[in-house]
C-alpha cells in the first residue's frame, strides 16, 4: 500500500537535536573496525556510530547504510551531518564497505549479499549493543547502495523491519540502465551477460512481483526531481503499490548528490522515528 505520511513531529525532533549539538563536540560514537568475511574471504573495514554515552547501554536498533558506486564506507560519516543527526536517537548506525559490488552474489563469485546480510549482521551482534531481532534491524542506502537496501531486504524478510531508499539504481539489472550505458564492463562483470540467471535473479522488479506483502518489511523511497533514476523510481513504486507492499514514495527537490541525499537522511531517521523503530 503506497502511503505518503507526514513526519513533521519526528522530524522536529530530529532537527532539534542536530541545532542543539550544533558547534559543540560530537557526541556520537565513531568506532572504525575490521571484520573477516567468511562469505568473501578477507577481512574489510566498517564503520560504527552508536549514541552518545548519556543515551544508556542499549541495547539498541540498528541502521545499515550503505554507499553508492564508487563510494565507501567512510562517505556516510563524511559527507552527511550523520553523526550530529543521530546525537540525540536511541540508535547504531554501521556503515559497510561494499566496494562496487551492488551488494549482490555476482557472477565473478563475489558473495557480498551474503557478507551484508549474514557476516556483518552477524558481527555486530555479537560485538556491539544492539537488538538481535529483526525488529531492531533496518537497511538503507544511496544510488547503488538503495537498490541494494531494498533488493537484500526483500530477500530476507526475516531479518529486516525496514528498507529505505534515496536514488536508487533500480534498472541496474537491465540492459538499457542508466547506469549501464556508460559502465557496461562493470555491470557484466557483476551481473552476466543480459539474460543470465544472476541478472534474473537480482532484478528488484522481479523481486517486488514475488514478494509476500503480509511478511515483506516496510519500504521507503526517495527520489530527486531532476535525478535521472527518477522514472525508474516512479516504475517501482508502481510495482510495490500493484503487490501491495507497504510502502512510501517521496519526490523532492534535488539531483543525483551528495547536497540531495544529505537533506533526505534526516528524513529517514524521522520516518525511523515514527514508526516507532527508533527513540
């Protein structure tokens, strides 16, 4: 079901929180580790936030955001007002590297579903204060890393409460993408050649077509109004309201940037907020 709520109250309070730690130290936690992949064997950096001290011991919910095509994992910490925007929010943000894999199991044999969805997840419940329930679990990403939020998160539905979206590259399995028409090398090397079954398999319209809406995780997309993935985000939002996936879809000002996709994150966590994911 396609819902457009507003979130005035929650985002509020989101901005609140970020004018009162405005021009003081962060508070946030920022913690840059390592973990082995089992999944794609060698070991890879992330990053943890977690809450200021004064927020408790946990445990806690948990974000994980993922970056776009030719990104990192330090591109969310750097170059978004993340750690000041979740100064006051009962909530860990980890941030993965997924090079530029899409976040698939690919055709080269790079596991890096398996890594986001069962090795990281894995490693930070063990190590750090968060809520090992799929309850406490969220997934979102930009560009590269929306298709992958959604795409795992449908995949899993077990283990995700919500999957959120700013950008994202949904057509990437197609062979007239808007991605592929300049990086086509790239996309064969992760995906096969058009009609492979990895492509088939990892095609989110796809996906969203077999769905089970009464145990599917709550969606959430945004989209510029000038980005050029806009039309394939208006296709997928169609697609979900067809399935009857419980969902929301956002058009607002902005390109396929950094400028963009900061202003969004506040509206993430607002929407994280309401619907009672995070304090």
């Amino acid at each position: 079901m396609r819902r457009r709520p507003c979130y005035s109250i929650a985002l509020a309070t989101v901005c609140a929180g970020l004018m009162a730690s405005s021009g003081a130290a962060r508070g946030a936690d920022e913690i840059e580790l390592r973990l082995h992949s089992a999944a794609l064997g060698r070991d890879l950096p992330y990053i943890v936030v977690r809450p200021a001290p004064e927020r408790g011991r946990g445990p806690f919910p948990v974000l994980y955001l993922l970056h776009g095509y030719d990104g990192d994992y330090t591109n969310w910490t750097r170059k978004t007002r993340l750690l000041d925007l979740v100064r006051s929010l009962d909530l860990v943000v980890v941030t993965p590297d997924g090079a530029n894999s899409w976040y698939v199991n690919a055709a080269n044999g790079e596991r890096w579903e398996e890594y986001i969805a069962t090795d990281l997840v894995a490693e930070i419940e063990a190590h750090q204060p968060v809520i090992a329930r799929r309850r406490g679990r969220a997934i979102a990403g930009l560009s590269m890393g929306g298709y992958g939020a959604v795409r795992i998160a449908l995949a899993h539905p077990d283990r995700y409460a919500i999957a959120a979206s700013v950008s994202g590259a949904f057509d990437i399995t197609g062979e007239d993408s808007v991605f592929s028409r300049k990086n086509s090398p790239d996309v064969l090397a992760v995906f096969g050649a058009p009609g492979s079954q990895v492509r088939r398999a990892n095609d989110l319209f796809t996906v969203v077509s077999a769905a089970n809406a009464a145990g599917a995780p709550y969606l959430w997309l945004a989209c510029g109004s000038s980005d050029p993935w806009l039309p394939v985000n208006r296709r997928l939002d169609a697609a979900m309201t067809s399935r009857g996936l419980a969902h929301e879809f956002h058009e607002r000002p902005g390109g396929h940037a950094w400028d963009y996709w900061d202003r969004e994150l506040p509206e993430i966590l607002a929407m994280l907020q309401a619907r009672g994911f995070v304090r």
